[in-house]
C-alpha cells in the first residue's frame, strides 16, 4: 500500500501502460481485475475502436491513456472517455492545455506522463494529481533520460504529489527499486505485451519473448514508416531491430535522397505486413525490459509475478540492512 494506492483505490502499486493497439479493453480489466490499474491506449484516435474497448472491460475500474498531441486534433474522444467514468486519465506527450482543466472538473484523477523534470514541474502546475516519470528505457516514444535517475529528480521536483516509476520495469526487482528512488508506484508496458489479453499479434508476442533489450533502438524510422507525424519533440521510437530498420536504417543515412524516393512504397509494404504477421517489416514495439520476459501469460500472472518478486527484493533489501546493522547495546 502507498498514498498512491489509495488515491486510487488499488490493492498493488501496479499500472498497466495505455499501449495503442496493445492496451485493449480485455487486457486492463483484467490488469484491474489482478488489484493493478489497467489502461486503455487510445493512441491515435479511432472512435469505434476506443467505443469497442472501452465496452470490453467487463464493468472493471479502468484508466484511460491519450497522447496528448493527438487528441487535440480529435478532442471529442476525451468526452467520450470521461461519459464512461474512467478510474484516470492518463495524458502523455505534450502539453495537456485544457484538458487538464477538463479532466479535473469531471472529478476524474488526472496522471501526466513526462520525459523531463521541467515537464514534471508543468505538469504538476497544470494540476496533474499523479506524475509518471518515463526513462528513455521505455518501449515505444519516451526521452532521453534514463529511469534511475530522472524518478528521484521528479520525486523531489514535485513532492508532496505521487510519483508512478516508468521505462525498464519488468520484475519485481525493478518495482523494488523504484519505491526505493520515492516512487509511490509503477507503470508497465513491455511486461504485459505478450499477455494472453493483449492486442499484439501472436508473432510479435513470440518475438519479444525470444528477444533482449540489447536488440532494441530508440529512432524515427518506424513512425515514418507508418505514416504518423509525431511532432518535433524530445522523444523517439523505440522498438526491436527487424530486418527492414537494419536495412533501410543504414541506406537511408547514406543516401537521404533514397528516403524520399522509397517512403510511399515502404510505408504501403509496412501497411500489410502487420495483419500479415510479417514482423521481419512490421514493428514489435518493445523497451529494454524485453530481456524480463519470458513467456505468453495471462495478465493475472504477470500481476502476481511482478508483486511477489517486488516482496522478494524488498525482503531481501530488508535482510540486508539487518546483517549489516550494528547491534544495540543496553
Ligand atoms: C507497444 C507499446 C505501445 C505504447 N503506446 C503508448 C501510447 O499509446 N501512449 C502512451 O502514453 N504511451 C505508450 N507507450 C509507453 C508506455 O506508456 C510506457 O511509458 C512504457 O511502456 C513504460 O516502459 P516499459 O515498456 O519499459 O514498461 C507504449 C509502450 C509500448 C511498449
């Protein structure tokens, strides 16, 4: 239990990350349903898609997570959200404007995810009630700064508010750790994508499986792939090497100009290759953690997995501190 729990009213300090086109509705209620709190990734913005998940959490308490820079291009779907009474809304990537204010007025917890002390600052300014402080180890769009440091930075940057560990965090042991750096809590995406819940494709959930950390890389080139503009901003990609990144990463900075010749035919290749389950060209979004997980499980699992090894590691840290304290004379 934390304050954090509590404002939330959860039974572990465990958030599932809002991962668009992973995070349906089927995988945070049953995140939730574990005693976490599952997200919803609203990602893009397809309104059916967002109206279909949200009815498939099974009357659980669910969050629901935007990128901030995209919803404001369709604001309406933040009402559609709210009209669902979400648990929280999770806003990342961006500067939330208004719809801070909106979240708060809907007596809705509000959770800002940022990259950067500065954003943490502005966050908490704007009124967010939870910061998520994000490592640069983050599978999909994250920053620069790595988790170790940037969560106590946030910690002190915005106390008294809760601050959520993210970016790298698969095992207990990584839970365990960001308590100990002031967290009050973590959110995963990498340790849920291969859940049985999840939206991923049976190929790219086999893929991270075998995959390591040391296989991924933090670059533009799939969103360009994809045809998403995501603005100038101080975030990247990152996602496992496939056969297309190795080779177009390496012509491409040779030879710009190729880039502009084979976007439009690449981006179409790119296009049918994930329903083709062709992974050697569609993405498998993934972060550093991938080393952490081992195998397709339920959601469920993976809520118990990560909590037992968290008190573990914190039982462990405890033994420690004992062995090592000088005994009390009387
Ligand atoms: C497949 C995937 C998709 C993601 N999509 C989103 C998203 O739509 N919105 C968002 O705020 N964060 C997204 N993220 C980032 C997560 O919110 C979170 O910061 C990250 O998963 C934490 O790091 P970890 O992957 O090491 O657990 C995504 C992450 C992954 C792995």
């Amino acid at each position: 239990m934390t304050p954090l729990t509590t404002l939330l009213g959860i039974r572990h300090p465990l958030l599932l990350a809002p991962m668009a086109g992973v995070s349906g509705g089927r995988l945070a209620a049953a995140t939730s349903r574990a005693g976490g709190l599952g997200f919803v990734g609203a990602g893009y913005g397809d309104r059916d898609w967002l109206a279909s998940q949200l009815s498939a959490t099974e009357g659980q308490r669910i969050g629901v997570g935007f990128i901030t820079w995209s919803l404001r291009r369709q604001p309406e779907l933040l009402d559609m959200a709210l009209a669902f009474a979400p648990t929280a809304i999770l806003l990342s990537f961006g500067d939330m404007g208004g719809f801070a204010d909106q979240v708060r007025r809907a007596g809705v917890t509000l959770i800002a995810q940022v990259q950067m002390v500065k954003q943490a600052r502005e966050a908490a300014a704007a009124g967010a009630d939870v910061i998520v402080a994000q490592g640069g180890e983050a599978g999909g769009h994250g920053g620069l700064r790595g988790t170790m440091a940037l969560v106590p930075a946030v910690v002190d940057a915005v106390a008294p508010l809760p601050v959520v560990a993210a970016g790298g965090i698969a095992d207990g042991r990584g839970i365990a750790a960001a308590l100990m750096l002031g967290a009050q809590g973590v959110l995963c995406g990498t340790a849920f994508y291969a859940c049985d819940e999840s939206l991923a494709h049976p190929e790219a959930k086999r893929r991270l499986v075998a995959a390591s950390g040391d296989n991924t890389f933090k670059s533009p080139l799939f969103d360009q792939l994809r045809g998403l503009d995501w603005p100038e901003g101080p975030w990247g990609l990152r996602a496992l090497r496939n056969a297309l990144s190795e080779q177009l990463g390496a012509r491409w900075a040779a030879e710009p100009q190729a880039q502009h010749a084979e976007l439009a035919t690449q981006q179409t290749r790119l296009a049918h290759a994930r329903e083709a389950g062709d992974f050697d060209t569609a993405p498998v979004i993934a972060g550093e953690a991938a080393d952490l997980v081992h195998a397709t499980s339920p959601a469920s699992a993976v809520v118990q997995a990560l909590m037992q090894g968290c008190d573990t590691a914190l039982g462990r840290a405890a033994a420690i501190t004992n062995r090592f304290q000088t005994p009390q004379r009387n």
